[in-house]
C-alpha cells in the first residue's frame, strides 16, 4: 500500500474504490448519500441502481464496474452507523483477490471520514493486505 496527498479522482490509478454500505432505499437505488459515495454517485448516477441491484444479488461484498472504473469498498452495513473494523478488513482480502496484478486502485482512507474510524486503527489493518496496487490518497498529510 502506497500512501500519497491529492485528489483520488485525478490519480492515474485504473480504478477508485467507492466506499459502500448495503442499504438500499424504496426506490431500488442503494444510499449513497456521503462522502467518496456521494461524489461517486455525481460522477455516475446510474451507479445506486447497479449498486443496489449488486448487494441484492451478492451481498455487501466489493464489486468491480470496469466500465466506469470503479471498484466497491464496503465499510459499513448501515449507513447511520459507524464503519465497521472488520468489514473493512474483509473488503481488502477480497478486493487483493479480485483485481489484475497489472492494475491499480486509488482510494481514500476507507472508514476514517463519514465512518468515524481513525486512521491509525484502519491502517493497521490494511497495512498487511493491501500491496503496491492499492494507492491511499488523503487530501492532507
């Protein structure tokens, strides 16, 4: 894992990963209301639909959309609740597993904003899963 300043969604990275809940509203689309998810859901608004459709097949587990370049990072089950420590640790296994040696993700530091979660405490977890392929980005150092 590389950790780097700037703005995820100008890396050069092959994907950015959109940090996921599994709720999904009346409407068929899943929330997204916040944070990495909201600006996801500005740049792609058919993405809550596919999300959605997504989680009610497969569960809160991570997905990749090539086709816009963004994988999911599933961090809460709810959306009013605080990340959760070990989803995140789940989503990095699988997320490890599913993307091409040959690319890369950049991705914020997934659970720590809307999540409530201390950087610290995530990248503890992280560090040991994620490799090279995977780009932390804060807006800050």
């Amino acid at each position: 894992m590389i950790e780097q300043v700037g703005n995820m969604w100008y890396s050069c990275c092959d994907y950015v990963a959109v940090t996921t809940n599994n709720q999904i509203k009346r409407n068929g689309c899943l929330v997204m209301g916040a944070g990495v998810a909201k600006q996801a859901a500005l740049r792609f608004p058919e993405l809550p639909r596919l999300l959605a459709e997504h989680v009610s097949k497969n569960g809160n587990v991570p997905a990749v959309f090539d086709k816009m370049g963004i994988v999911t990072f599933p961090t809460k089950y709810n959306w009013r609740n605080p990340s959760d420590i070990e989803l995140i640790r789940e989503s990095a296994q699988t997320l490890v597993n599913i993307i091409p040696a040959d690319k890369t993700v950049a991705m914020s530091r997934p659970g720590c904003g809307n999540g409530n979660l201390e950087w610290s405490d995530v990248k503890t977890i992280l560090e040991p899963i994620l490799d090279d392929r995977f780009i932390i980005y804060s807006l800050k150092p």
